[in-house]
C-alpha cells in the first residue's frame, strides 16, 4: 500500500513527543553557489551537520548531527525553500534555541543552508 512515508512520519512524531520539537524554514544553497547539485529524500535520512551555536570550553564552535524530515516535499532541491524538523542526535544540546535564531546546515565545507526557527516546543514529562 506504499504507506512507508506515513510509517516513517508516525515514528518521528513519537521521537518528537519525548524530545521536543523544532521547526525551522531552510533555505538551501544552490547548485551554483556550491550547495546541492540534487535532491534529497526528506524523509529522515539525511543526517547533516548543524551550527545550532553551541561552543567547546575552549570556545571552538562545535557542530551537531541531526537527522532532517521536510514537510511538505519528498524530495527538496538545490535552492529550494522548506520547512524542516531537525532531530538531533543529542537532543539536550538544541535546547536554548527559540523562534528566530538562524541555525546553520553543512553536509561537507561549505554552507549547504541556512534556517530560520519558527517553533519549538519542549518534550513532554
């Protein structure tokens, strides 16, 4: 019946329920800028690095891993403008981010996307 997708979505809201929740609109470097030169499947698997402003003690910038699920787009392109729900891979490390902060995406040296936060709500007791 191809209900892979929703399977997939019923999972990650039960990750979001316990963890929290952040949305953001990623605005994805294109393919001339060096950002993507393809799509990617929005579902969960991509697993880029985030500048979410987090800093060693010896003040280094530290980048976090999270897994990315679009809404609204299976497959987003190069250039293109979505919404997001980054998972984090340590979710306690994303908890002082409120609506407004610009977080930033790698997949490799360059920038591959900026995001702007437009909800967070915390993880349920």
């Amino acid at each position: 019946m191809m209900l892979e997708r929703s399977r997939s979505w019923c999972e990650w809201r039960g990750w979001e329920v316990r963890h929290g929740i952040v949305r953001a609109t990623l605005n994805l470097v294109g393919a001339e800028d060096g950002g993507r030169w393809t799509a990617f499947s929005g579902d969960g698997r991509l697993r880029p690095m985030w500048d979410i402003g987090n800093h060693s003690a010896g003040g280094a910038r530290e980048l976090s891993i999270a897994r990315l699920w679009v809404e609204y787009a299976q497959e987003p392109g190069p250039g293109e403008a979505v919404e997001v729900r980054p998972a984090p891979m340590s979710p306690e490390r994303r908890r002082h981010l409120k609506c407004g902060d610009v977080i930033t995406m790698y997949q490799a040296r360059p920038v591959a996307g900026t995001a702007t936060v437009i909800e967070v709500v915390p993880p349920r007791s």
